[in-house]
C-alpha cells in the first residue's frame, strides 16, 4: 500500500549560515514543489542574519563580527537582525497554485504560526497572538527588540518571530524561535547610537522557550514536538531529503 503524505518534514541540524539561507532560497524559487515542506534547522555556530532589504555595511559592525567569528547572512525574507545558535528556526515552503492570493498569503502567515504556538502549547507554553506592533519607530532595533503584528508572544514578550517571501511558484515562510539566552550580545554588533536603550528593549520584549517550561527538552525531542503540532493540522508527513545540490 502507497502512504499519501500531506506535507514533507525534516530536521537538518547544525548548517552554516549560508547553506542554510540557500536552501530555503532555492526551495522557494527553483525547485519545483509537489507538497509543501516544512524544514527545521540550526546552526554550526553564531551568526546573524539580516532581512533581504537591509544593508549590512550600514548596520552590522563587520570587521567585529569577523574577529569574534560570527557569520553575516541575508535572509531571503525581510525584516530585521536576528542573532542565531541559541534559537531554532522552521521554514515553510508552501506551493503557489494561480488562484493563490494576498489574502491567501496571509491567512498562511496566521496558519503557520498558530501551529507554531500549538508546538509551544503541547510543551506547557501559554501563547498570544499580537494583532498590533507595540510601538513604532524600530528601524535601528534588532528583530527581537520587539514584537510585532502576528508574532507570537509569552507575556507580552515575543518568543517566535516570522517574515515571508513570495516567489514566482511557492511562498517562503522563515521562523526563528527563541530557545535560550544568547551567549553574545547582538547590540555589540550593531551599529547604533543608542546601545543601552537597545539592550533594555531586548530584555523587554524577549521570551526564551527554557525559561518558560519546567521541563527540559532536546533540540530534537522539541523538533518532535512541533512535528507532533504540523501533523495535527495538516496530517502525515513524508521524510525531506536535501536537494542533491547541497
């Protein structure tokens, strides 16, 4: 008997910055999709990432991210810095058909996340769903200096955050989900004038997943979990293998 599989989901642990951004990139815009994916990952090491449109020269303190060996890469998604190898990230690789639409992309963004906040609820996590920003003018802020429309949150703290991209025949959706402290300092590495108003709206505006729960779990017992969660909502899922190119 043949399994019909709903969706397609893997782990692929421990990537560099960059592969990890090119494999979303080129699941989104060169590979064709039957299924949709759902990939979660982490990284080798410390990086940052950046949103598509951001200008990293201007922003990020490059010859200091060299020194201290923490990788610079652009997300193929927008939005702003995201300091990575304390948190886990889940990617969404959702086949466009021609009827798709902007309300369609939308409604994907809420789906995601809401499965996303089901993960967290079935590891003792109290969710919300934010339906507005906190507050305006964050443009030289790092992406976890605050929450914002749609993000998910614990307390008034964001705890996961997400960013689209539509391509020409799937939709790419990236999450980054807080898992612990970080071990370095993100402002250090910005450019900014105002890097003690940044660290205070970080400590406000930033959940971590171990804080939040009494129980400890495994990077992969958590990956179980939101597996568990995607399952519920969408039903079987097939094992992803990476494309032979990588």
């Amino acid at each position: 008997m043949t399994t019909e599989y709903c969706f397609i989901f893997g782990f692929t642990p421990a990537l560099s910055s960059f592969f990890n951004m090119e494999i979303d990139r080129f699941l989104g815009e060169e590979e064709p999709l039957h299924l949709p994916i759902v990939r979660f990952y982490s990284w080798k090491g410390a990086a940052i990432s950046h949103g598509l449109n951001q200008n990293p020269a201007k922003r990020l303190k490059i010859e200091k991210c060299l020194t201290d060996g923490i990788e610079i890469v652009a997300r193929p998604t927008g939005g702003r810095e995201i300091l990575h190898g304390w948190d886990l990230c889940c990617s969404v690789v959702w086949p466009i058909d021609q009827k798709s639409s902007t309300v369609d992309f939308r409604d994907l963004f809420s789906r995601v996340n809401g499965i996303l906040g089901k993960g967290l609820c079935r590891m003792g996590v109290t969710v919300e769903y934010h339906s507005v920003t906190r507050k305006s003018g964050f443009k030289d802020g790092p992406c976890f200096s605050q929450i914002d429309r749609g993000e998910i949150g614990i307390s008034g703290k964001k705890i996961v955050a997400s960013a689209q991209r539509i391509y020409e025949k799937a939709v790419l959706q990236q999450s980054s989900i807080s898992i612990k402290k970080p071990g370095r300092d993100i402002v250090d590495y910005l450019n900014t004038g105002r890097a003690a108003e940044l660290r205070s709206e970080i400590v406000n505006s930033n959940a971590y997943l171990e804080e939040a729960i009494r129980e400890t779990f495994s990077i992969a017992e958590i990956v179980e979990v939101f597996r568990g969660a995607f399952e519920s909502e969408m039903g079987k899922s097939g094992k992803f293998n990476l494309p032979e190119i990588f």
